[in-house]
C-alpha cells in the first residue's frame, strides 16, 4: 500500500514547537509528533471517529462494519447515525459482482 504524501501548513511557532520535541528526544519524528496528536485528539474527541468512519463510508473506501469498527459503535448504531445525516446505503461493488454471477447462473440452468 503506498502512503499518500500530505502536506500541513503551520504556522512558524508550531513548526519550531514540534521540531523542538523531536530534537529533545520526545519523539522520533516530525510525523511522529502528529500522529501521537492526532491519536490523542480522537481519544479526547470520539465524535471525530464517527466523522472519519462515515466519510470513508461514503467514499466506498470501507465497509459498514470497518465503518462501524471505526466509529466505536455496533453496526445497527452506525447504520442510525447514517440513517440521521441522511445517508442511505449503498451497494458495494462486490455485492454487485455477486449479483452478476447469481444472474449468469440462472441464465445457464433455464
């Protein structure tokens, strides 16, 4: 899996803040120092985890059940916060494929 380059746009206070950490040894990177917060942040803000989750769901970049893994909540929760922002689900295109087949099969034995 390649990793997608990002880039973050602080302000110079910030840099030299987290520069300083890694030079002082709390951390081994400048990534280090971001995901370390970004890891912090969803644990003080769990409601952040359902965002994320129901995003990459609309995206079609993850399951329900990764969704609802993500979120924190079972997937009859996931699927009613879906329900409440007005998102219905969509079929996956495995789903998809699956039908296909099931159709072909059919055809073949009439």
């Amino acid at each position: 899996m390649t990793r997608k380059k990002t880039t973050i746009s602080l302000a110079p206070i910030e840099s030299d803040e987290i520069e300083s950490l890694v030079e002082e040894g709390a951390f081994t990177s400048k990534s280090d120092v971001l995901r370390t917060a970004f890891r912090e942040m969803l644990e003080e803000k769990p409601r952040y985890k359902v965002d994320i989750a129901v995003n990459l769901y609309k995206k079609e970049k993850i399951t329900e059940g990764r969704a609802a893994e993500i979120a924190g909540v079972s997937r009859e929760e996931f699927k009613e916060i879906l329900e409440k922002r007005g998102i219905r689900k969509t079929v996956g295109k495995k789903e998809d494929e699956k039908e296909k087949i099931e159709k072909l099969k059919a055809g073949l034995n009439e």
